[in-house]
C-alpha cells in the first residue's frame, strides 16, 4: 500500500492516478482518508496526554488523585477504542488506493490503449518501431497460415492429446485432462526455462498452495480479487484459520519474505516455482470457454524477486528478456506490450509489461507472460525491509513475473507449429526432450 504520508504530500497525484487507473472512488476516497487521518492524529496527540496525566495521578497515594485516575482510565479507554476504529477505516480505505503508475505508463481506458513496445517474428526478428503502434494496429504485419488452420480444441481432440470432454465429466466446465504428447510438452518446456532459471541463480522453491488471507492482502490479490480466489470451508481446517487456493505462487513466493529484514548481501533475492494455480474466472463467464486458454486450474512457473529500490529497473528488464528468450528459442511470434492506465493490472502494479503470442489460425495475440513492478507496495503490506551494510533501512522492492503459463504455450505450439496433414512440428529446441520431431494422431 502506499504510505499515508505520501497521500498528504502527493493528494493531487494520488487522486488523479486512481481516477486513470479506473478505480473505485467511492472505495479510494483520498479526501475521506485523509480527514480520517487528521482525527486520528489528534485524537493520539490527545490520548498521549492523558496517558501522561493518568501516570502523573497513579504515582500519588491520595484518595482524590486515584480517584482521578480511574476517571481518566475509563476516558482512555473509550478514545483508544475510536482510535481503533478510525485506524479500521482508514486501512479499509488505504487497501484500495492504487499504486502510482510510472511516468511512461500510456493513459488509456482498457486494452485497446496498451502500446507495442517490442514485435518479434521467427523469420524477420524485431520489427522496426516505426512499424508498431497501440491496440491490435499491428496485427496485419503477422505471419498467417497458408491453409485453413484448426484451433487447439480440434487439434488436441484429432490428436488424441487434450480431452475436455471426460475433464467435463469430472469436474465441470473450463477444465482439462492432457495427456501423451501434450504432457510431454509440458515437462519439455518446464525443462527448457527451469534450467535456465537455475542457470540465472534463480532460487528454486516449493510453496504452500494454501494460504492464509493476510498473504493475499499483502500481494494486493485481496480486496479487488476476491472474487477469483477459492476459499476452503473453515470447519474443514486444522486450525481454524481461513485458507484460500492460490491463484499464483506469487503470493506464498513473496509471502517468504514476510516480516523479515533482509542484508544487501542477500538482495536481489530471486525466486522460481513450478506449481499448479486456481482461479474462478468470474467475470469472464462466457467469454474463451472452449479449450485451455482460460481455465480454473492450469499449472505456471513463475519468477519473483525481493530487491533494493536502485535494482528494480534492472531486475524488471532481467525477467521480460527471459521471457522473450522462451518465446525465441521456441520461435513463436509475439509482442511485448506496455500495459495502460486503465488495464495495469491489480492495484500493486506500478509498470506492467505482457508478453502475447500471435495464434495464426485465429488471428489474435493472446497473453502469455506479464511482468510486474510493484516498487514497495507489496512490501510495505508484507513487511519485507532491507538494511544496507552503511545503516540505511526501507521496504524492500518487488518485481513478479509469469515465467510461463503452460497450457497458453502448449495452445500456441499446437495451432502455430500445425502442418496441413493434421500434425504439429515439435520446436526445435523441445526435440531432446520429446524425442520425436512430430506430433501425429495416436489412438
């Protein structure tokens, strides 16, 4: 969250920035918030006094000034019990004031106002800038198919390698049992960028997949993405607390960080898991309900760093030209886009980049990576500090990534690398791993 501090110094900026990034003003009511806080530094200046007076009376033996002193006991109680209450509304507010966008972040209202920042083509690489531009402008400069394409859903189901139909079955819509080669592709390009992570002094880990709702408050999931959490009943857990299914290891990643004080020496700490992830979709009902573009279960390897202030520039560039190496070493044309005002992503986010690959038999970019820097905000929240060898103290700086969101690739592989035949091409760079050279129907 931001400091309450910065909001007085900054109204102006921190009441525009929330009015582009499209957030409820009624919830991030900067004016409420700030009154609240006056009140709420008088009444402490107030409740200071009467603890010294209450101090001052309670070191006498006299019957009066003990008499006094209770008095004053039941007088603090009942301002300390409206402290806490204005301190309840003012966080209540403070959790939904966004973060202050980067300088160079596009306003705009939604996605169509996100700007090409990079293009890349397998047979072309980049794209010259003055070639790209804002929204989907770009897209007629994209490689297409020389026959008519099937997407992922009919290629999966020719190939006998993605079966929605029994996944329906067992647990509903939007999910997917893979099998066979599409597995293979999975663990193939796991494989690819956990080595590279690895090589990159990348910390591997594995993460809790529940997690308490403070974690989710401190990552900005919670308050604006309550809804595409799942929460556990509470009867059926151990220790009465609430749990939720994370929807992102980024979550219980950086949560490892929670009230700890990290040296210089240990900064940037960066931090890879390979999980599965869990995600209602609502408000996209209705909307890619069809194959595995947008499920409620799908499995990521994601990248996040703790960092100083001074690394975060850095570390963000360091995890889009990962994401970039994937994409290239799999040759699969995409773009990198600067996300907007109005489409930066969860209230932590103060720059954010996406990744999207171009799916050529139905002709759209798709997001398959986003890169994240969320400066303090999510420290601050978590309680992540650092304190550097010459004394200097502050929260520590957060950068996450979407290493990869497996089935997106898989769903790109299939539809882009697909022959006229039916088959699908393996890239070149999986074949090690698959041990084969070609996808082809299998019963």
């Amino acid at each position: 969250m931001l400091d309450i501090k910065y909001i007085r110094e900054n109204k102006e900026k921190v009441v525009k920035n929330t009015a582009n990034r499209g957030v409820d003003s009624n919830k991030a009511d900067v004016e409420k918030l700030l009154s609240i806080y006056d009140n709420y530094h008088n009444l402490l200046v107030e409740i200071e006094n009467l603890r010294s007076e209450r101090n001052k009376y309670s070191k006498e033996n006299k019957e009066e000034n003990r008499e006094k002193g209770k008095e004053l006991k039941i007088e603090l109680k009942g301002k300390e019990d409206e402290l806490n209450r204005l301190e309840g509304e003012m966080n209540q507010i403070l959790a939904w004031i966004p973060n202050i966008l980067s300088d160079d972040t596009p306003i705009g209202k939604n996605e169509d106002d996100n700007v090409d920042v990079k293009v890349w083509l397998p047979d072309k690489g980049y794209l010259e800038q003055t070639q790209l531009g804002k929204g989907f402008e770009v897209a007629d400069k994209m490689p297409r198919l020389s026959f008519k394409g099937k997407d992922h859903v009919e290629l999966g189901k020719t190939l006998n390698i993605i079966d929605i139909e029994q996944s329906a079955l067992v647990s509903g819509s939007r999910f997917c049992y893979l099998k066979k080669d599409a597995v293979l592709l999975q663990y193939a390009i796991f494989d690819l960028l956990f080595s590279e992570l690895i090589k990159k002094n990348f910390t591997p880990m594995i993460v809790p997949l529940l997690v308490k709702e403070k974690v989710l408050f401190g990552t900005s999931h919670f308050p604006e993405g309550y809804s595409q959490v799942y929460k556990l009943e509470k009867e059926n857990v151990e220790d009465n607390n609430q749990l939720y299914l994370v929807g992102s290891s980024e979550p219980p990643l950086f949560a490892y960080g929670m009230e700890k004080r990290f040296k210089e020496s240990e900064l940037p700490f960066k931090m890879c898991a390979f999980t599965s992830c869990f995600r209602s979709e609502v408000g996209s009902w209705g909307k890619d309900v069809k194959g595995i573009k947008r499920v409620h279960q799908f499995d990521k390897l994601e990248m996040d760093v703790i960092c100083l202030p001074e690394q975060t520039d850095k570390i963000f560039e360091e995890l889009i030209s990962i994401n970039e190496w994937l994409m290239q070493s799999l040759k699969l044309p995409y773009r990198v886009i600067q996300k907007c005002s109005g489409d930066a992503g969860y209230n932590a986010s103060h720059k954010q980049y996406d990744v999207e690959v171009w799916r050529m038999p139905v002709e759209e970019f798709m997001e398959t990576m986003t890169d994240t820097n969320t400066t303090d905000y999510q420290a601050r929240r978590l309680n992540i500090r650092y304190q550097k060898n010459n004394g200097d103290k502050g929260f520590c700086y957060t950068v996450n990534d979407t290493g990869v969101a497996m089935g997106r690739i898989i769903l790109a592989i299939l539809e882009n690398y697909q022959q006229e035949d039916g088959s699908v091409i393996v890239p070149e760079v999986l074949r090690k791993w698959m041990g084969k050279d070609k996808i082809v129907k299998n019963e």
